[in-house]
C-alpha cells in the first residue's frame, strides 16, 4: 500500500472523509492543550526542583557547601597566646591610632618570637596536594589560626582565604608580579583605575600613597584592598612593623578580619554573606565557593 491510497485508514477499504472545519479546530485545540500541558508540567516540576534546592541551600545550586568551614585549622610550631594575634598586630579591627589614609600603618615594634609559624611539613603536603604555592599558603594558613583565636564564632578558614588570594592575584602572581621570599608582591599588584567606567568610581582617597594614583584609588596587592579599606583593616601580621597591602601575611589578616565583620560563616548565608561583601557579586561568590571546596576536598 501506498502512502496515498485513498482507502488508508478505512478497515473495509472505503474512502476516507475528508473531516469538517468544526472536526479540525478541536483536534487542533486539543493539541495545543497537549503542549501547554506539557509546558505546564516542565515549567512546575523545574520550579518545584528549584524551591526545593533553595529550601536546602538558601544562596542558590553553584556552590552552597561552601561556608568556610571543614578544614582542620593548621599546625603550628608556636601556638598564639590566649586572645593574642601574633606580633605587631592590633587588638581589635579598628586601623590603628594616628595612621592617615596617606600613608602605609606604622606599628609598633614586636616583641621578638612571639609569632606563630604553620609548620613546614604541612605547608608543604597541603602546597602539593592543592597547587597553591607555599608562601601563600602559609599567609593564608596563619590568618586562620590567628582569626581563629581572636573571633571565635567567625568560622573561617583558610580555604576561603586562599580562593579569595587565587581569583584576586593568582596569589600574588598576577601579571609579571612574583611572591617574594618575605611575602612581599614585586612589583605591586594594581587594579585598574576605579574611574566609573565598567567600575565603581572612588576617587583618591590616599593621595596616591598606595596605589600611586593621586585622581582615582585602584585596588592593592594580592588581596585587592582599596586604599580606604586597607587604612580601616589593615594591619601588621607579620610582625615586621608595617601595616602593608602588597606583603601577604598583612593582606591575608586583613581580609580575614574583614570576612569576619560581616558576622559568623557557620552558614551558608553567613558565609555567602561575608564573600558578598568582599565583592558585591553573586558570580564571584560562586566562584569563591567552588574553589574553597576544591581545596578542602583535596585535602580531604
């Protein structure tokens, strides 16, 4: 048989009737009631899936199992005193007394041995199991002991810090800058000038101090600090009595200190909430979450 034998469709062989204009508009109906359906029930079972998620996982699919939490907090050879920081450091999160926005933070004069030091042996089994380069990772391990024991409830740890260091400055080798042996980031990391196009538009606020710009501010180092930031968070980690941006163990404290203002990052909205106020962008927080976890499971 044919495809056009006008007896297909009859069981005895009679010709088929051709269906009436009425006949055609229901069958027509009746399919476009069949793909609304359709549409109806994908559209829901999506939503469904979606607010159940959300339920689950309040900031969204990306990365919700990010809270800066599930790491051990790192060995050291020395541990911090009760309350203490390490040497040099402030006592609280304010900028220290008498330092201007024009200047980098003088501080006082540490007391010699009383900063701890992550041990070596774990800076370099977690440095090869994660790709992060050891001086790094032991500015971003020392961060979390010291926030550790300065803000208790925070729950921060340093594989948060350490993707934060990663998408900011490829921890401090952005462009042709290098990670010195001090931790200091030579030549300086610059971000682009924040003149209102494609940026927020902040004009100098350091007289050029940091950033070498005296019209606009740029972002600083291998943590990215505006110079207004830094002159409120910024602080001597590393005990050598500067208060410096481009030195990572001064930049790593900071932006420790600066997660934890935000409030604990024991939840997922917590934690989001911190790495939002680092960078107001859902994307970056996504991709800070995706990367804190990858480190966290390598050294699982």
């Amino acid at each position: 048989m044919s495809w056009d034998d006008d007896s297909y469709g009859d069981p005895l062989g009679r010709p088929a009737r051709a269906a009436s204009g009425r006949q055609l508009v229901a069958r027509v109906a009746g399919y476009a009631g069949l793909v609304v359906a359709v549409i109806a029930l994908i559209v829901g079972t999506v939503y469904a899936v979606t607010a159940v998620g959300v339920a689950v996982n309040p900031g969204g699919f990306a990365a919700q199992s990010a809270r800066g939490q599930g790491v051990a907090l790192p060995p050291v050879s020395e541990p911090l005193e009760d309350g203490g920081l390490g040497a040099g450091s402030t006592e609280s999160a304010e900028a220290p007394t008498g330092v201007t926005s024009s200047e980098v933070a003088p501080m006082v004069e540490p007391e010699v041995g009383t900063t701890p030091e992550v041990e070596n042996s774990w800076v370099s089994r977690i440095s090869a199991a994660t790709g992060i380069p050891e001086r790094a990772l032991s500015a971003y391990a020392l961060a979390h002991v010291s926030i550790a024991q300065s803000e208790r409830e925070c729950g921060l740890d340093w594989t948060t810090i350490a993707a934060i260091g990663s998408i900011e400055s490829g921890h401090g080798s952005h462009g042709d800058s290098t990670l010195q042996a001090d931790g200091t980031v030579s030549p300086a990391i610059l971000g682009p000038a924040l003149d209102g196009n494609g940026f927020a538009a902040i004009h100098d606020t350091d007289d050029g101090a940091l950033d070498g710009d005296t019209e606009w501010d740029r972002a600083v180092g291998p943590m990215q600090f505006i110079p207004s930031t830094w002159d409120m968070w910024g602080i001597d980690a590393n005990g050598d009595g500067v208060a410096d941006p481009n030195q990572i163990d001064d930049a790593a404290h900071a932006a420790a200190m600066y997660l934890c203002a935000s409030g604990p990052m024991t939840s997922a909205e917590g934690w989001r909430g911190a790495v939002f106020s680092y960078n107001h962008d859902d994307d970056y927080v996504d991709k800070v979450a995706r990367l804190a976890n990858e480190y966290a499971a390598a050294v699982s």
